[in-house]
C-alpha cells in the first residue's frame, strides 16, 4: 500500500466497514487494492484519494500524525460517510499504534507507541489446563490475589476470541478487510475494557494478515501463526475468567518515580519499524544488574534509525548523544521507569554524565561469566522477560555457513552458535559487519546480543568486542571502549590482527539442528497451511494419505501428543455436519480454533525444548533428539 497515506486508528477503520451494507462489504477488498496509487497529499498536511470523477475521499491527521476520529475522513460522494469509498480509502492506510497511556505529569516530549520486542509474535503460550501463568514469586499471590475480571472485560474477550476464531477459519485467503475489521473492532473493545495485552496481539495478527494478503518481502507465516497462537490463547485464558495480570497486560509506557539511579552504557541498536518509525535504543546497566534503556523512536523510517545513533539523549539535560551514552553512563535524579525499564525524561528529571566502564569491569562482567545455557534455560522458563533479554558470551568464530556465522562459546562441550543479524535490513551495517568477522576463523570474540528462542543456538548479536587475554582478537580504537555497536560502527581491515597471527581452526560446517531434523516440522506446516488457507486447507489436507503418513514419524520419535492433536486437528477441520437442507448445524469456529490452538501450543513447547537442548553443552559431538 501506498507510504503517502497517514496511518487511521483501528476503530476509525472497523466503524467504516461496520456501516457499510452488505453489498458493498463484498466490493470493498478491490477497491482497497486499488485506491492508494491514486492518493496525492496537499499542502496543509491532508491526503486525497481519487475514485474516479465522482468520488474524492479526504485524510486529515491530527497533530500526532494519524487519522484518530471518524470526522478526520470525508468524501465528496452522496453515499457519505457509509461510503465504499472512504473505507476503501482508510483500509488502504497503515494501522496505528495504539495511543500509549499518558506518563507522569513532568513528562514531556513526543512519546511514540512503543515497538514489541523480536519475541513479542514467538514466545509460547501457557499451557491450556493451567488456569493462569504461573506467577514469578508465589507468596504476594496468597496474600494479594488478583482481581476478578469484570463483566465487561469477560464480555470483551469472549468477542476477542469469537473475532479471531473467525479469522483463523477464514485464514489469509479469505481475510479481506471485513474479516480485519471485526478483529479491529473486538481489539478496541478489549481495549476500552483495559484488556492491552490482548489489543496488542489483535492488532500484530491484523498487521499481519494485511502483509500476508499484500505478499510482502518481510513477512513470514511462522511469525502470522505465533501471533495467532498468542491471540487465541490470551483470549481464551481471559474469556474463561482467567484473572492474572501476566493476562491482562499493562499499559505501555506507564511511568512511576524511580527514585535516583546509576546506569552505564552496554551497547545501542537502531530501530526501524514495519509501521513508519525508526530511531534508537540505548541499553543500560545498574550496579546491581537491573536493566534500563532510553529510546528516541519516531516517526522517520529508516533515515531516522540511521542518524538517531548520534542524536543527543533528551533525559535530564545530559549533554550526551546516544554514542556517548552507550560507552558512557549517567547518575539520574528523580528518574522515572517504565515496567519495561525505558527511563523518561520529564521536567523533574535531573542526569549527570559518567565515565564508561569496559566490559571487562563491573556491573557488565557477569553478563559474560556464566554459561549461555544456563541463561537461555532462565529466559526459556520467563517468556515475558526472554523480550527484553541480552545475553553475552565470549566465542571463537568458526566461518560462514550459509545465512550464519558460526561459532563456538569459549567453554567444553560447548555446541556450535548460529549469529545472524539483529536487523537484516541492507542499509543498517548488521549483516556487513558479521560477514567481515567470518573471514577470520579461529578470531576470539566477546559478544553481546539477544537470543532467537525460535531457532536452534541462535544469537542475534547487537555489539560486540575483544576477548581479554585473546591474543587474536578484535583491536578496536581507544575512543570505543572496547566494543562495537554492529548497527551504528562499521568494522574495517584495521580492526582486526593480521590473518598470519590466526591459529589453526576447523572448518566451517552446519552443527546439528535438532528443530530442522525433528519431525515436528509436520505439525508446523499443518498449522501454518491453515492460517494461510484456513479451515478449509487444513481439511482438504486431510483427506489425503499424507496425514498417515505424516502421524508415523511423529509417533516413532517419541512425539505421540504431537500426533494425536495433529488428527484431532484434522478430524475437526473436516467436521461439518449438515441437517437434511444441506445447511450447518454448527457453524461456530470454536471447535477448530481450540483444536488448532492445543496443536500450536503443544508444538511451541516441544520447539522452545529443543530449543533449549541445542544451547546446552554437547559431551562428545552427541546431538540432542527430538524425544
């Protein structure tokens, strides 16, 4: 779809398709393909979209950029505003980010909609028969229980999960903007009921189903069924009467007083975002390991991400730009926090610059003295923490396999690591600096960066620097500190010691990878057939012999729960008892979605184990089974 048209509040989008009739309903997915080619924006900041010579429909976003308020869409035709037309138009546009609950009162400054994270689509639900996710100390949960659900948030989810249980069925072929609006509608009611966690995840399968349908380059189904995954099991949890907070979710960017804090700086990445912002995140680090950050993300695409690196940090008249604060670090007075550890910069906020600290010294040191494994089986036990997560560990580079660099941790056994780039996009330096360091083999590297839960040994690295004591190693420049950032700095030839200097090294070669070689990639692909195809594709598989087929691997390696919610799939996708009219007796998707809900849940639990068994240590090059 067109950039030039100004991103629309999702429940501007879903009232527009609500008044349509249901005849232009059937019409408005043609005409949403075809309208933004023809959208021109005018001086005063307001875009038109031509239909024809009858028809003009025009956007005029608010102060924050979007269009937040029905009258803020028009159109010249008689028909208006239940027009094609007008909901043409606005479906044509990005969707908003939800507006962010207000911070404290010495807030100040433009605060865009916060980003999720690169597990925010992946992370596995709770089991189904748990009644809520398990609290992370169990003591405040005897004496402090949460509050029952009201009747209009038990009202909300149970037209949430009716929403995307209809969307599931439907699937990206028959998705169109209909199907897209009621989910939209169902997420500003969850939203208006104080459900956030279950508008978020509404709102990532409504993006989702949009890139899917528009077939862009960046989308990938695996990420379309987590983020079914999560919408159907949040729903589902809350709509039984499930009270937990875990559920409920918190309002993004709610800040409360921090009180006076001492950060150093551990590294900066850029970030650029599918719906228009980009800018940068700097990570920080306390005395006594809490972690901090101080975002500057706004609107600006990929320009803003790539010169937001340099920027000067707004937080408590600091004079420092975001380079400086990541080799720096700041004592703050009168911080505020958000749940998420992003520190505000308000009026009452006072920073004083400080002097870095390398790796090699307190507080970030830990980060790189315990085994990696022990701190993914950690994140693997705390999805909701696995978001925000770095890892660090020092490794020996091994070579270029394919789309990975190779290594392998500095310690016994230690199985081989896959790094790939924390952000692929071509402009960012990421992939180039990772190419660069798989020319040395045998280079000994200190890396920091977040683990990719959803493949096996996999570290997305943000920043990286010398092993101490390494004799071949990274020699970076002073005014570094000893690390590089690999989105914002660029590795050259002179920051590496001579290829004469490197020690004999193993050749490059693709480790074990227990998810590619499990079986389990057959639950994967009947899950994703039906959110690509929905119901009806996961039914016409079925009739096939290939379901036989597929049951006996699963079976044979152990995975027999596997097997046996693949065919309840199956068997209830091709349930569909018809009275003597021909027409359904039951016509409700509910059966098929927890059916496919019990499937994917199951399989993300057995992906996250096998997840967990490629990061531990390996005792003779023996490889962790599927079983």
């Amino acid at each position: 779809m067109s950039t030039e048209l100004p991103p629309v509040a999702p429940e501007v989008l879903a009232e527009a398709v609500e008044n349509l009739t249901a005849r232009l309903r059937k019409k408005l997915d043609a005409a949403t393909e075809s309208c933004a080619a023809g959208a021109t924006r005018a001086a005063d900041g307001s875009v038109t979209v031509s239909f024809g010579e009858d028809a003009l429909v025009t956007l005029r976003p608010g102060p924050a950029g979007a269009v937040t308020e029905a009258g803020q869409a028009t159109c010249s035709c008689l028909l208006a505003p239940r027009c094609l037309h007008r909901a043409a138009a606005l479906g044509a546009a990005p969707l908003a980010d939800a507006a962010p609950a207000q911070p404290p009162a010495e807030q100040s400054g433009p605060q865009p909609p916060a980003e999720p994270g690169p597990a925010a689509l992946t992370d596995p639900a709770p089991a189904l028969t748990d009644p809520a996710p398990a609290l992370t100390d169990p003591a405040p949960a005897l004496t402090d229980p949460a509050p029952a659900l009201t009747e209009a948030q038990l009202a909300a989810a149970a037209a949430l999960w009716h929403a995307a249980a209809e969307a599931l069925a439907a699937g990206v072929t028959a998705g169109g903007a209909v199907v897209q609006a009621e989910l939209l509608r169902a997420a500003h009611t969850a939203r208006l009921a104080g459900l956030p966690r279950a508008e978020a995840a509404a709102l990532r399968v409504v993006r989702g189903l949009r890139a899917a349908r528009e077939r862009r380059a960046t989308q990938r189904l695996g990420a379309l069924t987590g983020a079914f995954r999560e919408l159907l099991h949040t729903a589902g949890l809350l709509a039984s009467g499930a009270s937990d907070p875990v559920l409920t979710g918190t309002a993004r960017r709610a800040y409360a007083p921090g009180g006076s804090l001492q950060v150093h700086g551990l590294c900066r990445e850029p970030v650029l975002s599918a719906t228009g912002y980009g800018g940068v995140v700097t990570h920080l680090l306390a005395p006594d390991g809490s972690r901090y950050s101080v975002s500057d993300v706004r609107p600006g695409g990929l320009a803003r991400a790539r010169g937001a690196g340099s920027a000067s940090v707004a937080l408590g008249g600091a004079t420092l730009d975001h380079a400086g604060l990541a080799r720096g670090g700041l004592r703050i007075v009168g911080a505020t926090v958000s749940a998420e550890g992003r520190l505000g910069a308000g009026r009452g906020v006072r920073a004083t610059p400080l002097r870095g600290t390398p790796w090699t010294e307190q507080p970030a040191a830990p980060l790189f003295a315990r085994p990696a494994a022990e701190a993914v089986a950690e994140l693997l036990a705390d999805p909701e923490a696995a978001e925000s997560a770095l890892l660090g560990c020092d490794v020996t580079v091994v070579g270029a396999a394919g789309e990975h660099l190779l290594v392998r941790e500095a310690r016994p056994d230690a199985p081989l690591l896959r790094l790939l780039p924390a952000h692929p996009h071509p402009e960012l330096p990421h992939t180039a600096n990772l190419r660069r360091i798989a020319v040395y083999p045998g280079l000994r590297v200190r890396v920091l960066g977040r683990p990719d839960l959803d493949r096996a040994a996999t570290l997305r690295p943000l920043a990286v620097g010398p092993v101490p004591g390494a004799p071949y190693t990274l020699r970076l420049p002073e005014e570094w500190l000893g690390r590089a950032d690999l989105g914002y700095d660029r590795l050259q030839g002179i920051h590496f010691p001579p290829q004469a200097e490197a020690p004999g090294a193993a050749l490059a070669a693709e480790g074990p990878d227990p998810l590619a070689d499990s079986p389990l990639w057959r639950v994967r692909r009947l899950l994703e057939t039906g959110v690509a195809g929905g119901r009806r594709a996961v039914a016409e598989a079925a009739r096939g012999t290939e379901p036989v087929a597929s049951y006996g691997p699963l079976r044979r390696a152990g995975l027999t729960a596997a097997a046996e919610l693949s065919a309840a799939l199956a068997a209830e996708a091709d349930r569909r008892p018809r009275n003597a009219f021909g027409r359904l007796t039951d016509p409700s998707p509910d059966g098929y979605a927890w059916a496919w809900l019990a499937a994917a849940t199951h399989l993300a639990a057995a992906e996250r184990s096998l997840v967990a068994a490629s990061w531990a240590a390996i005792p003779n090059g023996a490889m962790p089974t599927a079983r």
